[in-house]
C-alpha cells in the first residue's frame, strides 16, 4: 500500500517529464491531449501547479477550454489569476458565472485592477451585485476568507423535512459536517450536525437537537483570530454573521490551514503563505528585495555599534573573530524564546495574569543556557586564543544577551501588538536587532574597558 | 457579534486572574469551585493549558474526580501527562479505560517508561491488549496520528440500512464527513460522503454511490506525507489501512494540523510542534540548550574563517565593521530560497523535471537582488568610509553571497533528504553556515588581495 501511495504522489512527476518531453520536441499534440484527457481536474490543477510558467502556458492551451472552470477552482488564486489574465473582458465574465462566488471573487483579487473593473462592467447586473458583495470584504477577514454557499434550516422544522430537504439539493458542499440554523430573517440561531441529524428520531424537530452554544463569526473578524477559534475548538466549518447576525457565509477547516500555516512561519520574509513556487522571477524579485532592504538597515545598525569600538578592535583582533559569536546565540535564543511567546499569543494562551510567569521561566532558562555556554565558549576561547581576559569577556557577554533574548522575546510581542504591528511578521528582525546590537555593545564594551 | 467573541476569548483570562487571587489569598476555596463548575471541560482544558505550573496543580485538585477524564482528553498530551504522572499505576489503567484508545496511547506515551509499563502490567488484559496494538506504531506515521473509532459499512448494504445502522449507533465521532466502506475481511474498498448518504434514494445500495478513486493511507506512512495528501486533497478524514489492506483507523483534519505547522515552520530550534506554552524551567531549558550548541558549532566555523584574515582586518578595521552586513544578507536571502523550496518539496510540486527551472529562477532573482543591494550598499560603504575600493569590495562580495544563497537553498533541502535528514528541520542552520562562511570568505579574502 505505501508504494500504492508514492506512486500516487511521483505519478505528478513522471506526468511532468513526458510533458516537457512532448512540448520541447514541438509535437505530439495528440499524446499530450490524450494524457490530460484520463487525468481529473485537481490531478491537471497538481500539474499546472508543479510546472514553470512556459509550461504552464502551454498545458493551459492545449486542455478543453469546458474544464477551463473545474481546473480554475482546484488551483491556488494567484496562479488561477495569471491564466485569467490572458482572456478579455468578455470570457472572464462568462468565466465567474461559472465559478461559485467566492472562487470567483478570489481570482478577481488577483487580476490588475483594471482587468477587475472591466470584467465587472460586461457581467450580468445580477453576476455583478453578487460579486460586488463578496470583493467588499477586507482579503485578511472572516469575510475574506468564506464560501457563500451555505446550507441553512429553519429550527421548527422535523428532521424528516430537513432530510427530505437535503435530498431535493443536488449537491451538498464538501465538509458540511453542520447545517446552520436561522430565524425566518435569517439570523443565526445554532448549529445542527449532521450526525446528529442522523443518529436522532426524524420525528423531532431541528430545535430539539441544535447546538446553541457555538457562536457564530463575525464577517470582520480578523482572520488570525479565525485561525484561532478553529484550533481550539476542533471546527471544521463554522458560520459567518454580519452586523445584524445574519448568515452571509461559512468557512471551512481547508480555507483556515494557510491562515494557520502564515501564522506559525516565525516571519515570512517577503513570501506569502500560499506563495506561488513556480512564480516568475519578476514578481518573487521585488517582494524579496524590500525584505532585503528591510535587513539591510538593521543590519547597518549593528554595524554602526561596532563602529563604535574600532579603535578597540584594531587593539585586539581576535574580537573581530568572536564577535559574531555573541550575537549568533543571542539570535538563536531570542527567536526561540520569541516562537513559543507568539505561538502563544496566537492561541490566546498568554495575557496579563501568566505574563509575569513566563518572563520568569524564560530569565530563568536564559541564565542557565547563559551560564552553561558562557563557560563552554570561555574555556574555548582560553585555549583558542592563549587569553584568559578575553575568555572572561566573551563568557559575560553571552550571558547578557541571553538574559536580553529572553526578556525582549517575552515582551516584545505585546509591545509590537499594542503599536498595531504584527508580531509573527515583524518579531523576528526586531528581536535579531536587539540582540546584534546587545551583543556587539556588550562584548566589545567590555572589551574597551578590561584593554584600555 | 465582535465583542461577544472577543469577549469568548477574554473569558480566560479574566478567570485566570481570578483564580490566581483565590489561590493566593489560600481560601474561598468554594467559590473556585463554584466558577469552575459553570465551565465545560474544553472551556477548563484550556483555563489549564493557560496557568503556570502551580496553578495548574491547583486547578487539577480542585476539579471533580469525575471530570478527569472527560479533561485530561482535551488537553494536549504533553500537558495532561504531567497529571497522569502523579497517579498511582492503578489509577492511570481505570484512567485509560475510560478514555479512547488512541487518547490514552498518546497520554501513556509522554510518561516515564516505568510509569508506562507499571501502568500497563495492572490493567485488564482486554485493555491492555488494545492500548499495545496502538503503542507499537511510531508515533511520526499515520499510525501514531490515528483515531481507531472508525464507522465502517459494507458494499452490499442497502443506504437505508446504513441510515438505520448509524441510527443504532449512540454518537458518531467528531469530524465524520465520509463513512469507510469495506469487505467481510475488513479491507478497505472505497469511502461512502455522508452527504451522498443523506441526498441518494435509499433503496440504492453502498457500491453504487462509494467512490473507489480514494486510497487508503499506510499506517507506516510518514506524517509528513499525510499531511501532504490531506493539503493537497482538501481531506476532512482518510482512512488508515495495515499491510494486508485492512482499516485500523482514521486520520482527521484536526490531527494533521499539527504536523503541518511543524511542517511549516522553518526550523523549529528546539521547540516541538505542539510545544506547552507552560513548561517548566527544567523541561524547556535542556531542549534549547541543544540547540544553542549546534549553533555555536556553527558560529565557530565561520570564526574561524575570519581568524584566517587577521592580519587584513588588522590593516583595515573598517572590515570588520562592514562582514557582519555581508553574512546577515546572504543569510536572509538564502532563507527566502530555502523557505519556498522546503514548502515547494512538503507539497510533492518539485521534482526532477522541474528543478533546473526553479534554480534557474532562483539564480535570477539573485542575481538582481545581488546588483540591486550591491549598488546600494556599496554607495552607502562610499560614503560612509570615503574609501571606493571597499565599497567595490562589499559590492562584489554581496553578489557572490546571494548567488551562492540561491543555488544553496535551491539545492540543499534535497541533498539533506538524500542523506536521511529533514531539510524543515537542518536547513535553515546548514545554509545559514554556508552563506557565513561564503560571507566572510568572499568579503575578507576579496580584501585581502585589494589591500596587498
């Protein structure tokens, strides 16, 4: 069976050399077709999507343009949006009119805003008012996040009438595992599981059975916050409301997953969470290059610390040599320190009355990792550079940064909070700044002092 | 609606401080109690998962014998095993009786191993039997991810008689979406969607509406491939089969949540997955301490490549104030690589026959990051220095680095996987000592033959 399985996962792999073999030697049309034709459309959306852009292309032209939706709805939006943005304002709109709203809306999203405003303009007034509804949500929302299509009863029904009511629905979406229960204004009143609606006798009605006690989420919630929920209470689809309470959508587990996985990446560093991997060397370039420039700067700023002492250093050049120590394992110990404080966060663990204990655990760590390799590296540097007052020196230092890894990794991210920064994005290079330039001041500070 | 889940989320820690109060003030022990019986147990798992250790014991105490259970199954299992590990060997077997299997397995496997095994030698042979079946799979495959509570259905069963089965049943388990079809001998023959149950004329039978295009998962498999099929599969539950094809389990989304933000994150520097935000002292430090040292092993490398260039900084001091600029944006750079490569490779989309494309995008963006920053840097270096042959020196050294971080990060991570190791895991460090040293070397070494 687990060959069964690896086939599965190489058969993307075998595909994609036959393909590229096909297309280098400009022809054999016919196989290519004939290849994609045994192939479902999330199987051809894994190959598109594992191929480079010229490939891509070249897939895209020769695939049935009928399966054109079915595909566009399996791929990742940004690479949907590129294929979108080759056809004129006239296709695209036939297009969302195939698509379900919030696919649709999504690949919007990623076309150039003219390309958008075009399209809207030839859709269907009611194709376009539909749309318009789903676009006006902010992207990092609840509202951004949700599908549209959502199954609601009323709570005086029986249970036979919900069944009978499910089987007139040609299809019910994939993870509906609860129905959502509303008001005749359509006003969230509960959850009705599916199993629950299996299991009880059809004779009793919706209200007997619901569950009252999950709240539902409001449309501008932050999308974190979703992530949030959906991790601590085991979701896998919850309600959307707008202001009045009222049903406008549901979000599944599988639409929270990238929300979670963006939110556990220490710091992205210029990528998106669902980044593109075959994305073309002109859009990956400019996000990388303002992460650069973003290093760059604190990078200049340790460096001016070390500026500072250069007339210290030109005294005694093994602190050149060590110097990058100090602040390597200030770095490494402020970014753990850092991950379990803003992991926390993310989960609601960690408010004021637990700060105070975990700041504690975290010197304490800090002082004992501080002390054991403060005298691992002291005993090093001794017999490395025949120093004994360097050894001293650099086993100080260490246990300084540490100690300042721990508190600015505990601290820090209710501070970035409270100025309205991110901390899971911007913790990281802030943090690494602090302890470059921590460990530069304090070992070549101690440095000037004990060789003056 | 916003406030009132803001407000859901605050309970905690409004609680927290209460009780934090009544334990100090070392009294009203009633009223402790009488707030804690108004909480469900997932509502008290996560008021323990948010206190320091002490009051996390305090709770424990306080809490109805009764509830134990019912809590212990809500808490992640490294939390929950520290208070299994206070109980008596005849405690913890009535303890695992009253939980699921796969529960109690992931409870037994984070006590000592002599708790474990004194736990097991009391227990009733039936149970023991049960909970060693489960215990002998690593817990990294899918059979150490695994439920056991599977619902199966035969193929020659009408859908009524399903509908009727599950009626019988007292509780469907959480997050059932799909039933698991199977033969007499129990091997997996194809999924039947509840769904397709609740919608399909009840007089058809289980073959005609199952889907059979869905394979089992191997209950060695690693968990990080599983996490890949749920992702790319948008799976809400897979079943779990053994050698001879038969299901021993299934696999939920909310158990792969896990492994895949372990997955995600880049490297995890000593902290695990699901790490408890509370840890003691004694647990948290050893494990960073780890990796501290192989940091520090690391960060000697690369100083004792600039030990090597002593005698030019000496001459130019300016150097040592400029390296750490060159090392920290290759690091960075090589990170980006690194990250969509790693992320590219969890998701089977790099392979053979697409990798030459993406080094080769690699290297351009590099290359144009390299002359973009070079430039800047090097007018920067200029005029900071007033010297050209050092901005000259940086600028060239700043290619060389960012190129070597493409090819690096774009060749690494399957390297190391061709070597046994978890390119999530080591890359990050194995790459960031290469761009140091390719830093340092190229930098020094450059100036070294400039400054002759």
């Amino acid at each position: 069976m687990q060959s069964g399985v690896d086939e599965e996962l190489d058969k993307n792999q075998i595909n994609l050399s036959k393909l590229s073999e096909i297309q280098e030697n400009n022809g054999e049309l016919r196989i290519a077709k004939r290849m994609l034709s045994g192939l479902t459309p999330v199987e051809i959306a894994n190959l598109i999507n594992s191929s480079p852009p010229k490939n891509r292309r070249y897939l895209w032209e020769i695939i049935d343009q009928e399966s054109h939706a079915d595909i566009l709805r399996e791929l990742p939006e940004e690479v949907a949006a590129q294929f979108v943005e080759t056809m004129d304002s006239r296709q695209v709109a036939e297009l969302t009119e195939e698509l379900d709203v919030d696919d649709a809306a999504d690949i919007l999203q990623h076309l150039p805003d003219q390309v958008m405003q075009q399209a809207l303009a030839v859709m269907s007034a009611q194709n376009r008012a539909r749309l318009e509804t789903v676009l006006s949500y902010e992207e990092d929302t609840a509202g951004g996040l949700m599908d549209t299509d959502v199954i609601t009863v009323r709570p005086r029904f029986t249970l036979d009438v919900v069944l009978r009511y499910l089987r007139r629905h040609e299809e019910i979406p994939p993870s509906t595992d609860q129905l959502v229960v509303v008001n005749s204004d359509n006003v969230y009143l509960g959850m009705l599981s599916m199993s629950k609606l299996l299991t009880s006798d059809p004779n009793m009605s919706v209200r007997e059975i619901m569950r009252t006690d999950v709240e539902a989420i409001p449309v501008d919630m932050d999308d974190a916050k979703v992530a949030q929920l959906f991790e601590q209470n085991n979701w896998i689809l919850a309600p959307v409301v707008n202001a009045q309470g009222q049903v406008v959508g549901r979000i599944t587990i599988d639409d929270v997953v990238d929300v979670i996985i963006e939110n556990a990446e220490h710091s992205l560093m210029g990528l998106s969470g669902d980044e593109d991997t075959f994305a073309p060397t002109m859009k990956t370039t400019p996000r990388r290059a303002i992460w650069l420039g973003v290093n760059l700067l604190t990078a200049i700023l340790a460096s001016s610390v070390i500026n500072i002492f250069q007339d210290t250093i030109e005294k005694v050049v093994a602190l050149a040599v060590l110097m990058p120590i100090v602040a390597s394992m200030g770095g490494v110990a402020g970014s753990q320190t850092l991950t379990v404080v803003v992991r926390g966060m993310a989960l609601g663990k960690i408010g004021s009355s637990n700060r105070k204990w975990l700041l504690f655990r975290e010197i304490s760590s800090g002082l004992m990792n501080g002390v054991l390799w403060a005298v691992t590296l002291g005993v090093l540097t001794a017999w490395w550079f025949d120093d004994i007052k360097i050894a001293l020196i650099i086993g100080i230092a260490i246990i300084i940064n540490l100690l300042v890894a721990a508190i600015g990794g505990t601290l820090l991210p209710s501070l970035l909070k409270r100025m309205g920064i991110d901390p899971a994005l911007a913790g990281g290079v802030a943090l690494t700044t602090i302890t470059d330039v921590v460990g530069f001041m304090s070992f070549l500070g101690l440095a000037t002092l004990f060789y003056r």
